[in-house]
C-alpha cells in the first residue's frame, strides 16, 4: 500500500471534473483535490511524482509480453494499454486507465469480458 491508497479513489472522482466548462467548477475541483491530499498529509507535488512513478512503470513494461488472461485486473488493463497501437477508442482507453491505475479495484463479471475482449483485440 503506497501513501495514496487512501486518497486515490476520491482523486479519481475528482480529477474528470477539472474538465468542466464552468470555471468555478474547475476551482472547486482543485480546492477539493488539494483537501484530499491534505488530508492524506501530500502535496501536489508528491502527486506529480506519485504519476511520473506510474508513467515510468507502464513505459518500463515490455510490449507484447506473455498475459494471464485470469491475472488481477490492473495487470491486463496496463498490457493493453503498453500493447495497443493506436486500436483503442476513446471509451476503451478510459476504461482501461481506471483500472490500469487502481490495482485494487474489483471487476464486475461484465467488466472482467470486456477487459478480456479487448486484449483479444489487441493481441493477447
């Protein structure tokens, strides 16, 4: 468990809504986020660091390795995300970056055969 554990579900709440169109809303995002780190005793800056470290986790992560199509969900979903070439759509991408990025997330059965679908998709 890393210092985000705690904070990263509400962090994944909140960090769509900065793409409001509405300028207070933006604002109230980022006084929200920052309450959230706070309370988790972080700063914006170890919150760019904490993304950075995962940025260079998935661009560590060999393409086209062997896959457990019955391994954790986040572990399928950063494949797909390290092996896709562009064959993703955009509703296929976001699905997988919530995953991808919360390891202890569960998958609903429907999830678990789309996540499936789209590793078939791409080339598991």
């Amino acid at each position: 468990m890393n210092a985000f554990t705690p904070v990263a579900p509400r962090l994944a709440k909140l960090l769509p809504m900065l793409s409001s169109s509405h300028d207070g809303e933006k604002l109230a995002t980022l006084a929200a986020i920052s309450r959230a780190l706070e309370s988790a005793n972080l700063s914006w800056h170890d919150f760019a660091a904490h993304l950075s470290a995962e940025s260079q986790i998935e661009e560590a992560s060999p393409r086209f390795t062997n896959l457990d199509l019955n391994g954790p969900t986040h572990a399928i979903a950063r494949w797909c995300i390290n092996n896709q070439a562009g064959e993703l759509n955009a509703v296929e991408g976001d699905f997988l970056r919530r995953f991808a990025c919360n390891p202890h997330w569960t998958a609903t059965p429907k999830q678990r055969a789309w996540l499936v679908q789209i590793a078939l998709k791409i080339g598991a």
